[in-house]
C-alpha cells in the first residue's frame, strides 16, 4: 500500500509540474483579477482527475533522485512551452488593438490591462477584455484545458526536450500572431490614412483654418465608430484564429 501511494502520488506531481506551469500562463487564467490560490485550486482539481487518465502515459518512477529531478524540470518546461504558446496567440488581439488605438487617436490614454497586467491603450484593454470573455463564453477555454491534456500525445512525459521543434513552434506562432493582429488593425490602419490624407488636403484648401482643433475631435468620433461597426467581424475573425491554432496543437 506505500510502495502504491507513492506512485500515484508520484504521478499526480508529474502531472501537476505540467499542468499547473501552463494554468498559470493560459490566457484568462493567468490575468491579474483571477487570484493564485483558485488557479491552483483549478489546476490541482484538474490533476487529481487526470490521474487515472494519464497515469499509463507517465514513465515509472525512478531510484536517482537526479533522474527524478530532471523530470521534474523537463514537466515544467513543457508546461511553460503550452502556456507561452497560448500567450503568443493572444498578441494577435493585442497588436490590433494598439493600431485601433493609435489610429483613433488614443494612444496616451492608458489603463492596467489585467489580461497582460501591463499599461495599454484603452481601446486595446476593451478588445483583449472582450476577447477574453467570448473565449470563455464559447467554452474556448475547454479547447486550452484539451491541449494541456493533448500534449503528453506530441510531448511525452520524460522524454528530452526538442528546442529545435519548440523554436519552431514559437518563432511561427509569432509570425502568424503579427500577421493576424495586423489584419484586424488593417480597417484602422486604412482609417488613418484616408483620415489624415483628408486633413492634409484641407488644411492646404484653407490655410486659415485650425486643422488641429478640427481633426482631434472628428479622429475620435469616427475611430469609436468605426470600432462599434467592426468590433464583432475583429472578435469573430480572432475566436476562429484562435480555435484553429489550438486545433493545429492538438494535430
């Protein structure tokens, strides 16, 4: 009964190493308004089920305390790597947030970001706050708890690590993270040029007038409005980037 207990508990700490690293970086999870004593409740809860589950997966227990160790290290790598993975996936709604901001004319005015825990513009705390809550809405986040769990598939348990393949992983996921944020800031980015291209053409049309006076409060107005019309295709347009990237992992 000891020598039994010692490989269940044994388990439930291999699993709690990975599990437990990646809840505390998920997105949502790991924002600033969700306490640590409820992460890990969450990721303890979510370990102790796991353990007749992924209990056959994990590799036996070892007599070296150095080979423990190194296990331990290598489970938290793991779960560092899935947690970062779904953090990079979130720079998407944070870069085009940053280019709606800048392009309506708000980018001094800045709030914490509990979602990055970071100063931001505000209109970029409204679109990752917004963001945050259809993942959870359309139970996006059990796709994030799928791919902690998944990932003993592509990532066994005391295997070595791959940082080529990790590497990979993470310099692509930027690059499509970039890519996908710039697309949502792209009806921003074409606001601002046809905006100030206008502003330009009329302050050499009528030299007299105080263009700055003029531009600072139509920016605002038609930048806010511009946001309401295109809030839902951005957050529509961010849910299936995501959804999709997290199905890839999966793969």
């Amino acid at each position: 009964m000891h020598q039994l207990l010692n490989i269940e508990l044994y388990k439930f700490l291999l699993i709690v190493l990975r599990f437990g690293s990646a809840m505390m970086l998920m997105p949502g999870f790991s924002a600033g308004y969700v306490g640590t004593k409820f992460r890990l409740c969450i990721a303890l809860s979510i370990s102790f089920i796991l353990i007749p589950v992924i209990g056959d997966k994990l590799p036996p227990i070892s007599t070296s305390f150095g080979n423990n160790l190194s296990m331990f290290l290598i489970e938290i790598t793991y779960g560092i790597f899935i947690g970062i993975f779904m953090q990079i996936l979130m720079f998407a709604i944070d870069l085009g947030g940053n280019l709606a901001g800048q392009a309506i004319g708000f980018s001094n005015a800045q709030m914490f970001d509990p979602a990055f825990k970071q100063q931001s513009i505000i209109i970029n705390t409204f679109l990752s706050l917004t963001a945050l809550t259809i993942i959870f809405i359309t139970n996006l986040h059990h796709l994030m708890i799928s791919a902690a769990i998944e990932s003993y598939a592509i990532l066994p348990a005391g295997s070595n690590i791959i940082t080529e393949d990790i590497a990979n992983t993470i310099s692509q996921t930027i690059n499509q993270s970039f890519i996908i944020g710039f697309k949502l800031g792209s009806p921003f980015v074409a606001f601002s040029i046809i905006f100030y291209v206008g502003m330009g053409l009329l302050s050499r049309l009528m030299p007299q007038l105080n263009i700055f006076f003029l531009s600072m409060p139509l920016q605002i107005y038609l930048g806010i409005g511009l946001v309401f019309i295109t809030l839902s295709t951005i957050i529509i347009w961010f849910c299936q980037y995501y959804e999709n990237a997290l199905q890839m992992f999966l793969k």
